[in-house]
C-alpha cells in the first residue's frame, strides 16, 4: 500500500462494520486506492479518540492513558506503530487469508500482562480480562478484539465493500446476507449514480 495521505483529524469515526476489530479496520479510507488512502490514525490522541468512540476504553480510562501519553511521546509513537501494524493484521487475516501469527502474539502478549476477572460461581466465559492502564492497552484490548472475531465470529459473512476504491469492511448481518455496500446512503448511492450514467451513455452513444 503506497503512503497514505494526511488527514485533518477525524472526530466521528466510521462504526458500521458491525465488530470493534473491524470498525479499526477502517480507519483508513479509500484503502484500495493508494492514490486516495487517508490514514486517520495519526498519532496516538487519534487511538484514544477512537478507543472511546468504539467502547474499547471509557471516558475515564482513556483520559488517564491519554495523560500518560503526553509525558511519554516516543513510547507513544512507537505504541501508535504496533497499532497500526495490528490492524493491517487483522485486514490481512479476516479478508486475504493471512497469517495469524501477530495477531496471536500480541493477544498473548496481553494475556501475559492481565488477570481475568470475575465471580467465581459464574462460568468462565462471564468472567473478563482486565489490563494495566498503560500505553500499551489500547493494543492489549484490540488484540482480544481480534481473536475475539478470528475464533468466535462468523467470519464467512465478513464482507469488503464492492466499490473499486473504498476498501471498508463489516460483517453481513442481512437478512439474505447480500449486503454489498459499507453505506448504502454514500458508497451505494454514488455506484448506483455512476452505472445510471454509464448506461444512459452507452444508451446516447448506440
């Protein structure tokens, strides 16, 4: 992928891919056209940002890793860069059959560093992972993220976005799974705009 373009930073970010992993996913716009690509995950105030939008971090928990942030910028930076790797991990092994091996080394990584939490007299799976609330959980909660998706997700509705240049992805969650547009109201409107013109084209010219 040829380097992405800067943009202006991004208040609202995209939640329509129906999986946390996925909605990180695409924070990069226009990922099928190098010539178009927009990374929107500029530095690391852009991860927390989109930490609390997704519901990886609340309000407080974000906050505090984003002060931390400020005193500590390289470790940041380089935090910033693992991120960015671990979700083009993710789009490699969900949409191109990539290898898992990142992925499970981050998610083992994080594992390493917390302790699952909860009622001893509920099933296991009730009980969650809690991490440090350091630099590093942002990663830590998108890894579990990932494997989450990976391992307990249908991961044969995961669907990338039929127009030629946008490149978002979500899980079809249609009723006859044969959802073809990241949005219907932009990226479905825009196509179906450009094939009325085509073919009132091709219907002028013959």
């Amino acid at each position: 992928m040829a380097p992405p373009s800067i943009a202006a930073p991004r208040e609202d970010f995209p939640r329509i891919a129906g999986h946390v992993a996925l909605d990180l996913v695409n924070t990069v716009s226009w990922r099928l056209n190098p010539l178009r690509t927009v990374e929107h995950l500029l530095d690391y105030g852009d991860v927390i940002r989109w930490t609390q939008q997704a519901g990886v971090l609340d309000a407080a928990a974000g906050s505090a890793i984003g002060a931390l942030a400020v005193d500590a910028q390289p470790d940041a930076h380089r935090e910033l860069g693992r991120i960015i790797a671990l979700r083009e991990a993710i789009y490699e092994v969900a949409y191109h059959g990539g290898e898992t091996e990142a992925i499970v080394r981050e998610y083992a990584e994080a594992v390493a560093s917390g302790r699952l939490a909860g009622d001893a007299r509920q099933p296991a799976e009730n009980w969650t992972w809690e991490f440090p609330l350091d630099l590093a959980a942002p990663r830590r909660r998108i890894a579990e993220a990932a494997v989450d998706l990976l391992v307990h997700g249908d991961v044969s509705h995961l669907r990338q976005c039929a127009d030629i240049d946008c490149g978002w992805v979500y899980v079809d969650s249609s009723p006859r799974h044969n959802r073809r547009w990241c949005v219907a109201a932009d990226c479905g409107n825009r196509n179906r705009v450009r094939k009325h013109y085509a073919q009132a084209r091709a219907a002028s010219a013959g």
